[in-house]
C-alpha cells in the first residue's frame, strides 16, 4: 500500500500521517476550484488567481535554478520571452496567417494613389478614404472579406468586407496580394493545433534554450553565473525587441478573434473556464512534478550540487548532468509560463519582457524561501497580486499608491527579506534531499577546529554548547 | 540582413575613434566603482548604476532649478552620491557582513531616509515644485534627524526578528540584496523625479560647450567638441586623482590591504568597514561625475532608468579588465567603449550586445580579465 502511495500527489505525506499538510493542500485544491463557480470566470480576483498561477508556474521552474542548484539566474525572463513569442507565432501560423513581416508599408501618394513597399501601384480610383481617415479598396478590388484594415500603428482591425489597406495618416501597412485565405492553402506549416501541442513546443525551444545557456555556463557559479546569464538574456531581449517579423518590434504583437487559441476544439479567452482549468491544471502538474523531482535522486543531487559541488563530484555525482537537467525543466517551465501569459493578456511586447521581469519572479522565489516548494507557491500567492492591491485606495489614510511604487515595495522587500529573514517565509524543510538546513551545516562548519576562528559574537555557537 | 551590411571602412574612423575614447573615458568612471566594491568584498554593486542616476538627476536639478554652474552641480552632485553610496552600503550591505556591533542601528539611518524620501512624495514635495534642486537637497538633510526616530522603532523590530546566524550564502543575499537596492532606488527616483526623460537644455551649459562655438577641431571630417574634450579631460583627472590615493595615502594603502586579505587587514588593525565605506565614496563621486557627463554627451535623457545599462555595461568593463583591479577597469572601459563605438557603427540597434557578448567572453574564457592575476579565484 505505502509503495503504491509514494507515486500519488500527496503519497508521502498521507503515508507519513501529516494530516495538517494533506487538508491543507486539498482546502487550496477545493478553493482554486470553487473560487471562480462563486465568483464567475470574469471576476477580478478570478483574474488575479490566473495570473499569480500562471507566474507560480515560472517561479518554481527558476526555484529549481535558484533554489535547489543554489545558482542565481538573473535571465530567466528570456524563457518566459520566448514562450510567449513561440506561443504568437504558432497561433497565428496555425490560422493561416504570417507574423506581422507580410504586412507592407504603403505610402499615399500625392493624386491619391496608394503604393506598396513592393512596388504595387493602386491607382486613386480604387481607394476609397473613409470618414476616419483610413482607407480601402472600393469594393471592386475586394481581395477577401476575412482581412484587415490595419491601423498606422501597426494594430490589425479586422474589417468585414474592406480589405488591405491602411492608413490615416499617410503611412502603415497591407496585406500583400496573397491573402489570408490564400496562404491557408499553400502554407506548408499550417495545421490545426491544440493549444497544448503549441505549450509543448514552446516550452520544448525553451528547455533546448536552457541547455543551449548551459553550455557555456556550466563551470560557473555566483556572481559570474547571475551576470552571464543578466547578459544573455539581454542580448535575448535585444533580438526580441529589433525583431520586428518575430515580435511586432516595439508595438508587441496580439491576438485578435480569428487567432484564439483553441483547446480541444474550445476557444480559450482570458474568462473562460477552459482557460481556467488548463493553467489550474498545468500548475497542479507542474507543483507534482517539481515536488517529485526534489525528493527524488535528480534533487538530492542538486541539494549536493548547491551545497558544495566539487564535494558532490567526488562523491560521484555527475554534476554537470544534474545541472544540464535542472536547466531544461526550468527553462521548460518557463516556456510553458510564457506561452500562459501571453494568451492571458493578449499581447505580447517585447519591451515589458526586459531584465526587470525576471527579478519580479526571483522576488517571489526569494521572498517565499529559495528551495521550498510551498515558500515559493506561498511567496506567488502573496506576491503576484500586491501590484493589483496596491492600486486600491488605503482605506484609513485615504491615499492612492501610485501603480509605479509597487517596484519599491519589490525592491525594499528583496532587501528586507535578505535583512531579516534570508531562509523566506516558508523556508524548505531540512528532509527536502539534504540531512541538514544550511543553518546546522554552517553551525558545524563553524564548531569544527581551525588554525583561527574569527567569530563573530552573534554568530550560533556549536550545537553541544 | 541589410542591418549587418557594412564595410571594413565604416569601422576605422575617426568619429569611431573619438566616440569610442569618450564612451570608454565614462565607462572607466563607472566601473571603477565597481571594481573597488567587488575588490574588497566581493559584491556586484547593482546599485551603482542606480547612483550614476542619482547624480546626474540632482546636478541637472541643481542646474536648471538652481541656476548653480556646471562645476559647482558636480561638486554637490558628488557630495551628494557620496552620502548616498555610505547609506546604500551602511543601510543594505553592512548589516549582512554583520561585524560591527552597531551595524544594525547605523543601517537603519538609511532605511529610514528611502522611507522618508518615498514618503514626501505623498506630501507633494516633488523636485519641480517650489525650489526644486534645493527641495531635494532639503529632503535628503531633513530626513536625516526624521530617520533616527525610525531607527529606534526599527531596531527593536530588527532585533526581534533577525535569525540566529546566517541561514542562506552571503554572497547570494548580499547580491539579491544589492538588486533589490537598485529597483527600489530606481523606483524613488521616478516617483520624486516623474517617470519622463529630462533633456539638459544648453542655456544651463558653460558657454564654450553650446553652439558653434563648442567645436574643438576637425580631424578627419569629425568634429570633436569641447564636450567631448571636457569629458576626456575629467576621465583622466579623476583617473590620476583615484590612482594617487591608492597608491601613496594612508587610506588607499588599507584599501590595498583590505582587497588581498580582509581578515588579516583587521588583525592588523585596519578598520575594515571604515575602508569599506571609504571605498563606496570614492567609487560613487566618480559614478556622479560620470553621470553629469553622460548626460551632457547624449544630450540628455536623464531619466530613472538610465542608470540600468551603463552600470551592467560598465560593470562587464570591469570584468573585462580584471575585476578587482582599478587598472584594469580603466583600460576595461576604453575596450568596451571601443566595442560600443565599432557596435554603433555596425548595427546600432544592437550596440548594447557587442559590449554583453565581450563581457560573456571573457568570463567564459579569461574570467581573471585582462589584467588580473590567473588562477585566482573570482566569482
């Protein structure tokens, strides 16, 4: 019975009789469930839920880098980055559409007439300027009543019966002569996707990004570590950012009613149950899978490596493997986020996935307890929605946070936590792969004999003492 | 592809040449900050950037909202990032190297004024109301006697709360620590300063920096100005100046000890966190000076996030050179200048690259820099 127990979601705590952890984890599971029947799935807080499940989801996945290998990764938002790209860029191929890269830029030009970037001449009788300003073909030149009007900032409008042309203020883009409907049949990598084989992939790329990142950073640790990988995932967000066929540029690119991801044949908006049951379930999957792996011998050969890895190599330990390993879930994992995010807000841009976004996430690693599995869902649950509450009025004091302050209240948080209570909130459990907390570990190290000890006074002593 | 087309010639030019001096003159400011912090105690000052920001913000308010010359903005501008790298250091990190019986109480003096800063805001002093400049410089001397009544409370807390011994590495915290500082000291400077980028506007300029008459010479076909010769000039003086101090003072000579051997420069009676601050002083008024004259070459954009890629660029100028080593961050700064420059000429949208993709290289295949000694041991 116990043998079999081990392989289930909470096997090792019913079988170990902690009943107090085994409610807990089933009252969360009956919350998450019942909170949107009562709420509605378009409730605010429903939202919210969606959105710290979602970075739950991509915190664990850089605990797993930060906490349980001790490396810090200062570019983990390249994950989430090409995640969401990945994600885009399928859904929108999968309609039979190309990134934005096919749309041309289309000057007006001085009779009227209308020019495309690839020399295409419309002349002024086949443009009809509409009241706002933008203009269409008349009907006659009609390409397909399934394009888009597409506005000067690049934003694409569907528009029923008016076809590619754009502009209002001069400038913009088209469609080119091939259509919509025409790349659809001629487009070798159009095919109906899931939404979960487009997650796979997504997160596929990513763990193969991570072990690609590994690579050259695997003898490094520290500093050395956190700033390689700051660097790379700036040259990343540069690529992302100047990459205006892959990413929309600087506009970011979205998704509108024709490109809605689809689930089994459901379509999946932001406030549909579907939605909310897929990132409950890939969240649950992911708390299964890493809490697993950290009991497992892939974690205590990570507790090994973080805690001394040239000891871990000689005690056999394959060092670097475990470490190839922990950077393609984590990397995975952070696809996976990103591809989540992306089809929660609708929009991706490149600019609001720099370097920043990545200490988002390390705050609520750090802020729950690096290494601890319910620290860091414990630290996402409390830390994800305090941007959303600190844009409520404080009742007694009657003053508006401004939205820009919630960065403060992250940062004096990073230095709080690491001031006053460095192990997080719900520090990890001396039994997650290891014999001792680092705390016992240093009180050892501290009380073993050396040539000179420099103590400080408010250092523990030994534990016999 | 047509981004990456260009020819050999584009990159051996003068302006080139000049651009890269410049850039490389400022990145050597900024990264001997770093250098001298990661020398002694072994931390990637994220927030130095963050006080490159704040320097070239309160020189540019004393400037235009004060009307105070150039020289003498620099000067205030100096005095205050000295203040303000002794409280980052006195407020964040010290508490984690935890030697100084007092460290908690002296710590909380900084706190205490982010506090308070972050709390003017809600009262409306913001720096383009009233005096401007001055109101800044008000807020960071008032705050000062404000904040020992916030000690008080906060020290008990800390006592309270502090966990026995030290529970997570040092090293990790005191580095998660330092970019919670940098976030949290971008976030005051937008909520105190307004998030829209400032332009230096030239009447607030020296004369001989403006117009027409602002051009040195001509070398072939590029103008070099007087910004740029200005610039150049400072670099090195400050240069001189910083290598005086460590070599021939009594103080640069604990500085020296302190970066062999922390330990061992105590038991020989060096005050360590004396030299400690004494270190973030120096590497800050030179990061404030750097700061203004950024800001005068690019013609502006001061704004809360400036700070972010000069301070990673300059820090990779560190690496580059041998971190540690005030030397090499000197020459570190001129490389990556020059990369930025060659960068600038080839794919500008992507200069910030060039310089991340050399300071990757290095620590992949020199981590010991340029100049540093090989086989010890870094990071």
């Amino acid at each position: 019975m116990n043998s079999l127990l081990k392989y289930l979601p909470l096997g090792d705590a019913i079988a170990a009789k902690k009943w107090s952890s085994v409610g807990l984890s089933v009252a969360i599971a009956v919350f998450l469930l019942l909170l949107p029947l009562v709420l509605g799935f378009d409730h605010r807080f429903v939202n919210i839920a969606l959105f710290v499940a979602i970075f739950a989801v991509g915190a664990l996945g850089l605990n797993i880098v930060v906490g349980s290998t001790g490396l810090l990764d200062l570019g983990y938002v390249m994950f989430l980055a090409t995640g969401a790209v990945v994600t885009f860029n399928m859904l929108l191929l999968e309609k039979g559409e190309l990134p934005n890269h096919v749309y041309q830029r289309v000057t007006i030009q001085m009779d009227g007439a209308v020019e495309l970037e690839d020399g295409t001449r419309l002349d002024a009788a086949d443009v009809v300027k509409q009241a706002d300003g933008t203009r269409k073909l008349s009907t006659g030149q009609s390409i397909d009543n399934e394009s888009y009007l597409i506005s000067a900032s690049g934003q694409r409008i569907p528009s029923k019966n008016s076809s590619v042309l754009i502009a209002s203020d001069g400038s913009g883009w088209a469609l080119p002569v091939g259509n919509a409907k025409s790349i659809n049949g001629s487009h070798p990598f159009v095919f109906d996707m899931s939404l979960l084989f487009i997650m796979l992939i997504a997160g596929g790329l990513c763990a193969v990004l991570g072990i690609l990142r590994g690579i050259p950073t695997l003898k490094l640790t520290g500093d050395y570590y956190a700033i390689v990988t700051l660097g790379i995932a700036e040259m990343v967000f540069l690529f992302y950012f100047n990459t205006r066929w892959l990413t929309g540029g600087a506009n970011g690119m979205s998704l509108d009613s024709s490109s809605t991801p689809t689930l089994f044949g459901t379509e999946l908006y932001y406030d549909s149950a579907a939605f909310y049951g897929l990132v409950m379930a890939v969240l649950a999957l992911t708390v299964i899978m890493v809490d697993r792996l950290d009991r497992s011998r892939t974690g205590r050969a990570w507790a090994a490596i973080r805690l001394d890895e040239t000891a871990a190599r000689a005690c056999g330990i394959d060092a670097s493997k475990y470490k190839m390993i922990a950077f393609a879930i984590s990397g995975f994992l952070g696809g996976i986020s990103g591809s989540l995010y992306a089809i929660w807000l609708g929009t991706v841009a490149a600019k609001d996935l720099d370097v920043w976004m990545s200490v988002l996430v390390l705050c609520a690693v750090v802020l729950g307890g690096m290494g601890s599995i319910r620290g860091v869902l414990f630290g996402s649950l409390i830390f994800f929605p305090l941007r959303e509450f600190l844009r409520e009025e404080i009742p007694v004091l009657q003053v508006r946070v401004p939205p820009e302050a919630s960065n403060l209240v992250y940062g004096l948080l990073l230095i709080f936590v690491m001031r006053f209570r460095p192990q997080g909130l719900l520090p990890r459990s001396k039994s997650s792969g290891e014999t001792m907390d680092d705390a016992q570990r240093k009180a050892v190290q501290a009380s073993q004999p050396r040539l000179f000890v420099m103590k400080d006074s408010r250092e523990p002593s030994s534990p016999n003492s | 592809m047509d981004t990456l087309a260009f020819s050999v010639s584009d990159i051996f030019t003068f302006e080139v040449f000049f651009n890269a001096l410049t850039l490389g003159a400022l990145y050597a400011l900024i990264a001997v900050g770093y250098t001298m912090v990661y020398g002694i105690i072994k931390l990637i000052n994220f927030a130095h950037g963050e006080i490159f920001m704040m320097g070239t913000f309160l020189g540019l308010l004393l400037m235009t909202n004060a009307s105070m010359p150039l020289a003498l903005a620099m000067l205030a501008a100096m005095a205050a990032c000295v203040i303000l790298g002794v409280v980052i250091d006195f407020s964040a990190y010290l508490p984690l190297r935890r030697q100084h019986p007092l460290a908690d109480n002296v710590s909380l003096i900084g706190l205490g004024l982010i506090s308070v800063l972050t709390l003017s805001y809600f009262f409306g002093v913001r720096s383009d109301v009233g005096a401007g400049g001055m109101a800044v410089i008000g807020i960071l001397l008032g705050a000062v006697p404000l904040a020992v009544f916030v000690i008080a409370i906060l020290g008990l807390l800390g006592r309270l709360g502090r966990p026995k011994g030290t529970v997570q590495s040092d090293r990790l915290s005191a580095l998660i620590t330092a970019i919670g500082m940098s976030l949290a000291l971008q976030t005051i400077a937008q909520l105190v300063f307004g998030a829209d980028p400032r332009p230096i506007p030239d009447e607030v300029l020296p004369s001989f920096m403006v117009g027409d008459g602002a051009k040195a010479f001509v070398l072939g076909g590029t103008q070099v100005t007087f910004k740029e010769i200005i610039i150049w000039v400072s670099a090195v003086g400050m240069m001189v100046g910083l290598e005086y101090i460590v070599q021939y003072t009594r103080i640069g000579k604990a500085m020296r000890a302190c970066a062999l051997d922390k330990d061992t420069a105590s038991l020989m009676g060096v005050n360590v966190n004396y030299v400690i601050a004494v270190t973030f002083m120096i590497g800050s008024a030179m990061a404030a000076v750097a700061g203004l004259l950024y800001a005068i070459k690019v013609g502006g954009n001061v704004y809360f996030r400036m700070g972010y890629y000069p301070g990673v660029i300059a820090f990779a100028a560190a690496v580059l050179g041998g971190i540690g080593n005030i030397r090499g961050a000197m020459l570190g700064g001129l490389l990556i200048g020059l990369t930025e420059a060659i960068g600038v000429a080839i794919a500008p949208e992507y200069k910030f690259a060039f310089a991340f993709g050399l300071m990757i290289a290095v620590i992949l295949f020199r981590p010991w820099g340029l100049l540093g000694k090989a086989g010890a041991k870094r990071a």
